[in-house]
C-alpha cells in the first residue's frame, strides 16, 4: 500500500509542467566570447614560427600603435 502510494505521488509530481518561463532577457543572451584571430610570427635567429593569438580589435589596436610609433620616429 505505501509502495502505491509512494509511486502515484512521484508519478503525479512528474507530469506537473512549470508555469513561469525563462525570461527572454536571459534566453537571447548568449554568452559571446570575442573570435581569436592567431598569426604566426616569424622570429629572426629561429627556425620555429610562434604564434600568437588575439582578438581582431587587439591586432587593429597594435597595427594602429605600430603606425604611429613609426610616423613619429621619423
């Protein structure tokens, strides 16, 4: 008896279906991690290349950095 019991509650809590839903705030919000971007780099006095990977926003920023480091040298 208390098996039957036992089995029609669980089988009663089971078919339940939830009734708040996931917000849409935190169901359209993936987490989006930025795209790697990897060069290899040649390094003068090694055979092996190494290499290196940033986001497209980092290599802009030093490409940028590099630019003006060499306009200024002049």
């Amino acid at each position: 008896m208390l098996t039957l019991l036992f089995s029609l509650a669980l089988s009663t809590a089971t078919t339940e279906t939830p009734t708040t839903k996931p917000t849409t705030e935190t169901a359209a919000k993936p987490d989006k991690k930025p795209k790697l971007v990897c060069r290899r780099l040649a390094n003068t006095g090694s055979r092996l290349p190494e290499r290196e990977c940033r986001t497209q926003e980092d290599w802009d920023r030093l490409a940028d950095t590099v630019s003006q480091q060499l306009k200024s040298a002049k």
